[in-house]
C-alpha cells in the first residue's frame, strides 16, 4: 500500500471517528425543541442577536449540546448512560 493509501485510509478513520464523538454530544429532538421554548420565552433572551444575556451565549447552539444547562437552571443538561459514566 503507498504512503497516499495509507494516509487517506487514516483520514477517513479520524474523520468517522470524529462524527461519531459530535453526534454523541448532540441533545435529541425533544430536548433541543423544549429548551428553544423555554429561551424564546425567557426575559434574558436579548432577540436581536438571539444571545442569553446571563451567560453570552447563541441560543441556538448552546440549546443543541448534551452537556449545556440555562446559567439561571431553567433547563439542565441532558444525561444519558454514556454522561453518566464521564
């Protein structure tokens, strides 16, 4: 095998392995809708920028990670058995 084989056999590793650890970190369905609900509805929701004045963060990413929680504990983390364990 050359060394242009190998290195693209080692690119796609990484690269499927890197999409499994993101897709881990990404909250379900439920999740992400609930908290849009609770931030769209929130008094710190500054709506120009769709940022939480509390903490600075984009309400649309930070509603999508497992691990994110409202710095005001209007919603909490997502735990599964793999969080759990970590």
């Amino acid at each position: 095998m050359s060394f242009i084989e190998k290195l693209k056999q080692r690119t796609a590793a990484v690269g499927t392995s890197v999409k499994k650890n993101v897709v881990r970190r990404i909250a379900s369905t439920e999740v992400i809708s609930t908290r849009l609900e609770i931030c769209n509805s929130c008094e710190h929701l500054f709506k120009p920028t769709n940022q939480c004045t509390q903490c600075g963060c984009f309400i649309e990413a930070k509603v999508r990670l497992k691990g994110s929680s409202c710095p005001i504990d209007k919603w909490s983390r997502e735990v599964d058995e793999e969080t759990k364990s970590n």
